[in-house]
C-alpha cells in the first residue's frame, strides 16, 4: 500500500498563482474536487500557514509544504506545482521572513506517523537539487506524478523512520 497517492491531476506545470494563499485555494481546490480532502481542508492549511510557515530556503528558488493534519484527509495524497513566476511564502522557523518558491508540495497524509514519513521524502527529495531540478524541467503531469509516487512511495526511507 502507498503512503501517498500521487493524482496526475493534482500536478500543475508551469502554473501561475499571484501569491501563496491564491495557490493554496487552487490546489486544495481541485484536491476537494478529487475526493481527496474534506472541505475544511483549504482553511486547516491556511490557518497552519500563518502560525507555522512552510517555505524552505534554497540557493536560488525555494519550495514550500503546506499541509494540514489528518482529520481533514479523506485519502492521502499530494498535489504538486512547479510554478512558472516564484511566489513568496514564509519560512519554516522563521516566520517573520520570507522566500521566493517556485515548488509548491502540498501534503495530505492519512495519520500522524505517515505525514511525518511523507514530511521526510520531501525534504530528502528537496535536499536532492538532481531531483527537484529534474522536477522542475518536466513537461508532462503523468510522468511528474510517476517519479513523484515512486520517491515518495520508497519503502527504504520509511522503514528508518
């Protein structure tokens, strides 16, 4: 069984938001419209980012991970957008400063133990400039998705956590 489904629906290339919060309805949005997350989904991970900001720093664009806990998943996923203007959010232990993203991995796992597991295939992928640089120059959703699933589905990193 998966961690996390990985929906091609739910990955967005060359995507345009104005700022974080439009880009977070969006994609909460269409993870609702998906049967993925309850309606209350959109506002759980608003209201997180506010008081503990997802943006991680990287030399050049950085990304962010917003979620929300799992009582408003449905079924776990995550939804994806590599962003074609870099939007600002703020920093994950920082949240008075803020960084350019141009990824955006949106988190909705199905119990504590698991988000914290998927929480690390993340960071580990975003550690890898190799892989969120491969990321970032994919065209297709369904081969983004596939790669995506594949690293976050990984059982040898769930299995040290």
């Amino acid at each position: 069984m998966s961690l996390l489904k990985i929906d091609e629906r739910l990955v967005f290339l060359s995507a345009e938001f104005e700022n974080a919060e439009e880009a977070i309805k969006m994609m909460a949005s269409e993870m609702r419209s998906g049967g993925y997350v309850r309606d209350s989904y959109c506002d759980a991970v608003l209201e997180r980012e506010k008081n503990f900001p997802t943006g991680v720093p990287e030399e050049g664009l950085g990304s962010a991970v917003p979620h929300a806990t799992s009582e408003h998943v449905i079924k776990p996923s995550m939804a994806i957008a590599v962003l074609k203007r870099p939007v600002r959010f703020n920093l994950m232990g920082s949240p008075d400063e803020s960084a350019d993203v141009d990824l955006i991995f949106m988190l909705a796992a199905g119990t504590p133990r698991d988000h914290m597991v998927a929480l690390g295939k993340v960071i580990s992928i975003l550690m890898s400039s190799e892989k969120t640089d491969r990321i970032r120059n994919l065209a297709d959703p369904a081969e983004a998705a596939d790669f995506l699933e594949t690293e976050i589905n990984d059982k040898k990193v769930e299995n040290c956590i």
